[in-house]
C-alpha cells in the first residue's frame, strides 16, 4: 500500500502510537479508514469520536473533532 499521509493533528496522533499500520490495528481499522477520517471524507460515529478524543488526550495532542 503507498503512503497515504496525515494532516496534522492527524499525523501526530497516529505517530504516538507507532504509526499508521500499528495505531489502525489498535482501533481495529483499516490504515485507509484512518486516512478517510483524517481528510473528513467519512463521519466518525460518536463511539470512535470519544475514543480518538481519549487516545489524543492521553498523549496530549489536541484533536478538535467537536464538528465531525
């Protein structure tokens, strides 16, 4: 697969935790839906917009996703 690349707040969240392959299997995504979120070309439910909210504050990346 070619490198899909991140906008930031994206890029950082996804490198905290070891990138994109590693931080898709975490959230038991595929590395595309990642990159879909990334670039609003997908809604994010409620239940994974808490769960991003929760991993970026865990690293202390803010991730605005208050209108997604």
């Amino acid at each position: 697969m070619p490198s899909l690349s991140l906008p930031s707040p994206w890029s950082d969240l996804v490198e905290a935790y070891g990138g994109k392959k590693s931080f898709a299997k975490m959230i038991e995504v595929n590395e595309s839906t990642v990159y879909r979120w990334a670039h609003r070309r997908t809604r994010l439910s409620k239940i994974i917009r808490r769960e991003l909210i929760r991993l970026a504050e865990e690293k202390g990346i803010e991730l605005n996703l208050a209108n997604r």
